[in-house]
C-alpha cells in the first residue's frame, strides 16, 4: 500500500466515525482505536484544553481511569510543551526530554518512544493528539504526517461539539497580550475584533472525490494568479497601500510548484481542497514560528496572504467584512486598508481600526479621522496574534492595543476611557467660546470634511466653517463616476447644512494613493510616482468633462450664497488660471441661460508643491486665498512618500527645514490681500499648531476632533511672546524643536499632548 492511500484509508475510516451520530466522546474513543491500530502503536491518547489545562479525553492504552482525570497545564509536561509551542513533538524516549512530567496515574511508564502533535484551531492549540509505543523508536514522517492529518480533522469535530474553552479563552500562552503599534488617530475605543478579510470556515475536511478536489484547486490557483497578474497592471494596487515588494513575492509564491505540490499531496491523502491548503499553511505557520530572521518571517506572512486568497476563492466566500455587514461593535483588523474601502462600513459599528501596516498622512487615515474612528499602525503582529471575535481594546492615544483583556485590564481602560469621554465633553464646553489669543487675535479655527455626515460637526465643535471640503470622497465611495446631478446634491446638502458658515470646497484630488478605477484608467500604464504624477489638478485639467461637471455642478448648488473653491497640487500659476477659467466658461453659461448664480465666489488654491512658493508674488490679484496642504507639501520637501509606512516616522513636522519653509511663505505673503491658511493634518496637534501660530498662520482648518484641543490652547497663548521664540528657534534651531516647544509651551501652562 503507498503512504498516500494508506493515510486515505485512516481519512475514510476518521471520515466515518466523524459522520456517524454518535456522541462527541464516543467518537473520540473510536479515533483513538482507529489511530492506535493505524499507525500500530500500544498507546494513542487525546488531551483537550478544558478550563485552561488539556485533560486526558481519550485513550487506548493507557489506565481508562485516568481520562478526564489526568490534567497538565499548558506548557507542563510533553503534552503541555506540545500546545504551548504549538509544536509537535517525535521522541524516541520520552523520559530524557527536559520537560518530561510522569504522572503514575496514567501507567505510562511501560512506553518510551512518543509523538505528538497539537491539535489547532483558528491558529492556536486545543489539544494535543499523542501516540507512544513500547519500543524506543523515532516516527517516521509518514507517520506523523498522518497524526497531523488527523488532529486537523479533529479539530473541527472538538470545535463544533463545544469540547473545548470557549474560543476566547484560548490563546497559546493563556492570557491577554498587549501589542505596541504607532497612533494614527488619536482615540479609545472597544470592541470585537474582525478581519477586513474575513478568515474563512471550512465545512467538509474528508474528500468525497479526490480528482474533483484536484481540479478545484487547479483552477482555484489559475484564478489566484489572474488576479495577481490584473493587481500588477493596475494603477490601482496602490489603493490598498500595497507595494511591489509585497506583489513581487506574491508572484512568487502563486508560481511556486513546491507549494501547490504540497497542496496536492494532501489532497492525495484525502483532504478536500481547503483542508488541504489549511493544512499546507499551518505547516507554513510551525515553521514561521522557528524562523528568527524578520525578513523570512515577512514573506511567510505574505504567504499567508495569499494562502487566505486562494481559500476564499476555492471557497467561494468571498468579499470583505464590510460586504457581509457588522453586527456589533467592531475593531477592524488589516495589513493596510484603502480609504475606498474604509467607508463601506458601517460608521455606527465601527469603533476603531488597527493596521499591520499604514502611515499617518495615508489617505486611509485622514478617512478614518474624518469618520472619527481610533486608528493603530503598524501594529507588528497583530494579523498573527488576533483571533475573529477577540475582545479588544484600543488606545489608540497611548498606541497600544490590549487583545483578551482581562477584568482588571478592562477596568482600568474604562475608567480612562470615562476620562477621556469627560476631556471630550470639556473640550464640546469650548464649542461657544471663541479661539481668541491671550493677546486678544481672533484666529479661525476650521474643519476638515468630506462627507455628508461630517457638517454636523460644525455644531458640534462650534468650528468657523469648514476649511477644506474633499470633494473626491464621493468620487472614492462611488463604483461609477458621480453623475452632475449627485454631486450637486451632495453640495447643496453640504451648504444648506453648514448654514452661514463659509464652507471650501476643494476640486476632485485623485490620483496618487487616491485612484478610482473608472477614472485612472489611462494610467493603467502603471505609474512609477504616483504622488508625483497624473493627480489632482493635472488630471482634472487634461479631463475637462471633470473639472466642467464639477465646476456647474459646485456653482448650481451655490445659487444665492457665496462659493469658495480652491484647486489642488497647483504647481505653477497658470494651472490655477486654467481651473478658474472653466468655472468661469461655466458661469457665463449660466448666466445666458438665466440661472440664478451664486453671490460671490472666492477663488483659491492649495500650496502643496513646494515650486509654488518660489513665486508666490505672481499669486497676487490673482486668487483671493492660499491654503498651505502640509500633508503633501512635507513629502515633497523631504522627498518622503506619504503613504510609505516605513516612513512614517522617520521626519518631524517641527523640523526646521518645515518650520523654515512655511514661515517663508507666511512672510511672502503678509501684506498682500490673499488669506492665507493651512489645512494639513499639522495643523490639528497641538505643539504643531503653536508652531504654525508662531510664524503667522491664522487660520487652521483641522479634523473636527481637534478643535476642542486647538480652541483651549489658543486662548492660552500670548502671540507676541511666542513668535519671538519661534523667530529665535528658527534663527538658532534647537536640538531639537519638539523638546523646546513643548518645554515652552509647559513653561505656559499648555500641555503639548
Ligand atoms: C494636504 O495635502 O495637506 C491636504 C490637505 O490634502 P490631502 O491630504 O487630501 O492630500
Ligand atoms: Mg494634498
């Protein structure tokens, strides 16, 4: 008999007891009969993790009176080593490993050879499935494949009969873990956890018809990679804030004849398709437990990836977890995520996010802030350490993230989770006061937006207006193009509910990490910069139908009330002629056809390109208004990508090269008759605000959650004083510009945080 048929033999036999419908622990009792004989050993023994110990379930071999009598904890003993490495063990004399345990109980001291292997579910031990024989002798591999094998099978009949802890309590180590990432958005929030892939379940282990399954993951694979060729040739990969590196290896793997072969070969033990790749990745997933080297440990997460793909396309379950509906409170779990798909969910049941991977000016995370969800990046770990439905509990102010947390934990979280609801409704205090200096200088204070919902948060702040509307969020949710009437919809909403507060609508940003699939396609000639390249205004100018659609659609929806519209990424003045110049063409159109027009309209532009503030002086006269974009503006001047997660961190706000720049064009513009702003993400921290209060800048349009915090430090500030300390720094620049802001700034009564 081949080693392939006789592991189907043991499959069919398994496959049989499991069918029948006898009791959980009767059918536990033949398993151990039919493994025992099998593999012709004198003991088989299965351990299960109940009240947090594997207690002895079944056995053929072993004293009976010792089932459910005989407990080890985990990491006690052979059996407790087993579950608590998730590793297996094959040992010809079980009594010269270091963490033997004999327990006389069990009479096992006539056995000396010993293996065993862990029985898994959703990534962690449950139990542990033990042979042993009275000759000291190593298993063969054979062999242990088939122990292997069968723990999987096991392991759906343990999960579904309830045999086991609840699933969360079942963590390898036993307890809660906290895992450290880098804060995006700033926030706490709990809930359960769900993969933005959902994992997928698993029916049926045992094949009905080898060939069919076969053939299933044939075309399961041809299909894998038909997706990944399609992702290579879209401008659009960089959506997902994912990277060649990470497509490259992807590639790799989907070519890899050693994976599928081990696909096969468990299929060819009588596996079906997906039992047979789930057990392909858990092997994957014990040898990336022994690996020490980051990078391997990497692309067996890739891997992984792509192992999770290639289920949901065999499965057929496919889509994310917004598709299939949040039904409570929920931490979102990814490697990164695109802003797209992040406003799929479900704003009431989305509590908060956390990312393997992101950065903080990632398109994703100034979505997330809109929406007012708590965002934690790259969080190492976090896809392999989380189980679906975990309890969660994210801080996303101290950037950390508690997994299980226990009662204590808990508590403690909740008491400063009271606090900061009790900051937040201090801060709601400062809605009717005005940001006025200690000097007495009225400064605006102005919200981010871009969706309907986020113009409540005018009344809610008590914001001046709102500085910068994204207008291309409608354009990100939409699958088709947003036709003129949708969007002039959206606008008059927007308008009617800020009331007479000056709204800023800013012309469709895509492009970059912002790509529709309905409009780039021109660019599917792969785009080696995307940030540097076809985006915002330059593709909005070479697609006139765009910027004309959106500019009749912005001048309708203002009839009878002011408009002010600013343009993106305008690199040199004559872009910004060419944008007004259709709003204008527009206008007179209008005018012909007897429409009723807006009152005034205020047109300006975003400096984001730093070539723009070399000619600031040809700017006069020629627009009403400047809003600096830090955001992009700062990838440019440190040459960074802003939605490059190992950049994330590596260049400060507050260096001088920033500071110097943007005091520049402060000093360019005053005296002139153009207002000038920021609207970067900068501008709602604090010590980073103070900063730009320092060299000039008095209007800041912020995301909503900050204006409690920026109001209460305006009015903390004495202008005089702290421009004469900026202008010192500048000159002179501190060490470093964060430590002497903030100790300046405690001096001052102001928290920096
Ligand atoms: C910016 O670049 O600073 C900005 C406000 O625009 P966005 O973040 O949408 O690119
Ligand atoms: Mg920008």
């Amino acid at each position: 008999m081949t080693a392939a048929s006789s592991a189907r033999l043991i499959l069919t036999r398994l496959h049989e007891v499991m069918a029948s419908r006898a009791q959980p622990q009767r059918k536990l009792d033949q398993v151990v009969e039919i493994i025992g004989e099998s593999l012709d050993s004198e003991v088989c023994s299965i351990y299960l993790l109940r009240e947090g110990a594997l207690e002895l379930f079944a056995t053929r071999g072993l004293n009976p009176d010792a089932v459910h009598v005989t407990r080890l904890a985990v990491g006690e003993g052979l059996v407790g080593t087993i579950a608590a490495n998730v590793e297996m063990l094959n040992l010809a004399e079980a009594a010269s490993h270091p963490d033997f345990a004999y327990r006389p109980e069990t009479g096992e001291d006539r056995f000396h050879s010993f293996a065993g292997v862990p029985i898994i579910h959703r990534a962690r031990a449950i139990g542990a499935l033990v042979v042993q024989h009275a000759d000291p002798r190593r298993y063969e591999d054979i062999e242990i494949e088939a122990l292997q094998t069968t723990a999987m099978v096991l392991s759906e009949l343990i999960a579904h009969a309830g045999l086991v802890d609840d699933e969360h309590a079942l963590e390898n180590d036993g307890g809660p873990r906290i895992l450290p990432g880098l804060t995006l958005v700033k926030g706490l929030a709990s809930g359960f956890a769900v993969f933005h892939q959902p994992r997928i379940t698993i029916d049926q282990v045992v094949a009905d018809d080898i060939e069919a399954e076969r053939q299933r993951v044939y075309r399961a694979f041809d299909k894998m990679r038909e997706q990944i060729e399609h992702m290579a040739s879209q401008a659009e990969f960089g959506v997902g804030g994912e990277h060649d590196e990470v497509l490259e290896t992807y590639k790799m793997f989907a070519y890899d004849e050693g994976w599928g072969r081990r696909i096969n070969e468990a299929i060819d033990n009588g596996l079906t398709a997906e039992a047979a790749i789930e057990r392909v990745q858990q092997r994957t997933r014990m040898r990336m437990r022994q690996i020490d080297d980051p990078l391997l440990a990497d692309r067996m997460h890739d891997l992984e990836d792509l192992s999770n793909r290639l289920l949901r396309i065999v499965s057929g379950q496919l889509g994310t977890a917004a598709t299939q509906g949040l039904r409570r409170d929920t931490i979102l779990i990814a490697r990164n995520l695109g802003p797209a798909e992040l406003l799929e969910y479900d704003r009431r049941r989305l509590k908060g996010v956390v990312l393997q991977e992101g950065s903080l000016t990632a398109h994703v995370v100034i979505v997330a802030r809109a929406m007012g969800v708590p965002v934690l990046g790259r969080c190492e770990g976090i896809m392999r350490q989380v189980s679906d439905g975990d309890e969660l509990l994210l801080d996303a102010d101290k950037g950390v993230v508690t997994l299980r947390p226990s009662q204590a934990m808990a508590e403690v979280f909740d008491t400063r989770f009271a606090k900061s609801r009790e900051r937040q409704a201090a801060y709601a205090e400062m809605r009717d006061l005005e940001p006025v200096t200690r000097c007495g200088t009225r400064i605006q204070v102005m919200i981010n937006a871009g969706l309907r919902d986020d113009i409540s948060m005018l009344a809610m702040t008590g914001a001046d207006g709102v500085g910068l509307f994204r207008t291309e969020f409608q354009f990100l949710v939409s699958a088709t193009l947003p036709q003129r009437e949708r969007q002039t919809r959206l606008y008059r909403d927007v308008l009617e509910a800020a009331g007479d507060k000056p709204v800023t609508f800013r012309t469709v940003d895509i492009g970059g990490d912002k790509a529709v699939p309905y409009l780039t396609s021109e660019a599917l000639e792969r785009e080696e910069n995307p940030a540097m390249g076809w985006r915002a205004l330059r593709l909005a100018l070479d697609r006139g139908g765009l910027l004309k659609a959106q500019a009749r659609s912005l001048l309708e929806a203002s009839a009878g009330r002011s408009l002010n519209v600013m343009f993106p990424m305008v690199s040199e003045p004559w872009e910004f002629d060419a944008a007004k110049a259709v709003f204008e063409d527009q206008l007179a159109y209008l005018r012909t056809r007897r429409k009723q027009l807006p009152e005034a309209i205020r047109y300006g532009a975003m400096l984001e390109v730093p070539a723009l503030a070399e000619v600031l002086e040809q700017l006069e006269g020629r627009l009403s208004f400047l809003s600096v974009g830090t955001n992009d503006l700062t990838q440019f001047l440190f040459a960074a990508d802003r939605a490059n997660p190992k950049l994330a961190e590596r260049y400060d706000w507050l260096s001088p090269a920033i500071l110097r720049f943007l005091d520049r064009i402060a000093k360019g513009l005053a005296g002139t008759q153009i207002d000038l702003g920021v609207c970067g993400e900068m501008g709602g921290r604090r010590l980073e605000a103070l900063a730009l209060l320092g060299i000039g800048y008095r209007r800041l349009s912020i995301t909503p959650a900050a204006v409690g915090p920026i109001k209460e430090l305006v009015r903390k500030v004495d202008l005089g004083e702290l421009s004469a300390a900026m202008a010192e720094w500048l000159r002179r620049p501190p060490p470093s510009m964060r430590v002497a802001l903030g100790e300046w700034a405690e001096a001052r009564g102001i928290d920096s945080e």
